[in-house]
C-alpha cells in the first residue's frame, strides 16, 4: 500500500492517539510531541507541517509498528 502523500503532522498525530493509544504530550516549536505507554513506553516527535515527506512518514510509521508489534500496512488503514 502506499503512503499518503498530503498527509500533514497535525493529522497523523490525531490518527495515532484516536488509533492506537497515544497522547499528545506537548509541542516543541514545529513538532508535536506524543507518548504511550502500551506495551511499554514510547515518546516519537512529529513535524507539525501541512504535508509531511514520505520518507518522515515512512519512519514515524516504521517505528510505531515495530514499537506495538503490527506490520506497518495495518496502520495505513487509519489513514
């Protein structure tokens, strides 16, 4: 599946905290800080820009999956 490409940081961010159970903790100049703790603790910064590089996404994304044990076109879906 592919990525998409207009996806913007404010938007990813509200995915994964109504997704898959992350908070917004704060946001540090252009990037919005999140946080979890299921299953165990995770923090990931977030570029709070109107479109996101594909390959920004791509790790954001890569690492959350690794992080809740899901293969990363399982959260595609979200979008």
């Amino acid at each position: 599946m592919k990525l998409p490409r207009d996806l913007s940081g404010d938007d990813l961010a509200r995915a994964l905290c109504r997704e898959c159970g992350y908070q917004i903790v704060h946001q540090e100049g252009s990037h919005i800080i999140l946080e979890t703790e299921e299953p165990s603790h995770q923090r990931i910064a977030i570029p709070a820009h109107q479109s996101l590089r594909v390959g920004t996404l791509s790790a954001i994304l890569r690492s959350v999956a690794q992080h809740k044990r899901v293969e990363r076109e399982e959260l595609l879906k979200f979008f």
